[in-house]
C-alpha cells in the first residue's frame, strides 16, 4: 500500500464538474461517482466557466491548445530541468526539439 500511495495521482486531484447539478454532471446512477467530488463543485464547475474569459477554463483551453500546436517542443521535446536557485517554490525547465526551445516557469508557492 505504501508504494500504492507513493505512486497514485487520484489522491492529488479530482474530476473537473460539469455542471452543479446532481452528482455533478457526471453519472446518473444513485451511488454517485467512484472519486469524492470537491465540495465547492456548485461554484467551480465548467457550467459556470464558460464565457469566462478569467476562469480556469480558457486557461486551460489555451494550453493544451498550445501543446497539440507544438507537440513537437511540449510533447516529444527533450526535458532540461532548470534550477530556480532558491526555495521560492518555481519549477523552471527547459523543453528543446531541433528547430524550438521554450523556457517554462511555473510559481507553485501559495505566494500570488
């Protein structure tokens, strides 16, 4: 169970809702959905994101967008992790194929 745990993402995240209606738009059998569903599903769901230029979903949208336009870079590239230099919570790396490169920074603090 131990290496279960260690390697299992499901505890580490959940379903994107729907909708917020029953069981989240998701199923509509009485027993509900195989995974806890996040408690703010009434207010954070993709029902609720659309039109919302803000929101998480055109986000999202734009960068898978982005990654199927450049599989080459983001999908098949070469990974060159890239030290931030301090313990500010960035994860910096590299991705290179032969005719692109792109330096990604991602800020995973709590600090906004």
């Amino acid at each position: 169970m131990d290496n279960i745990r260690k390697l299992a993402r499901d505890h580490s995240r959940a379903p994107m809702q729907s909708t917020s209606g029953a069981h989240e738009g998701f199923i509509t059998s009485t027993t509900g959905p195989w995974m806890r569903i996040n408690d703010n599903y009434a207010e954070i769901n993709v029902g609720r994101q659309i039109g919302d230029k803000d929101s998480v979903l055109p986000f999202w949208k734009n960068l898978l967008r982005l990654r199927k336009n450049h599989a080459d870079l983001f999908t098949y590239g070469e990974f060159r992790p890239a030290d931030a230099g301090d313990d500010s919570g960035l994860a910096c790396f590299q991705k290179a194929s032969s005719h692109s490169e792109a330096l990604v920074l991602l800020n995973l603090s709590l600090d906004l």
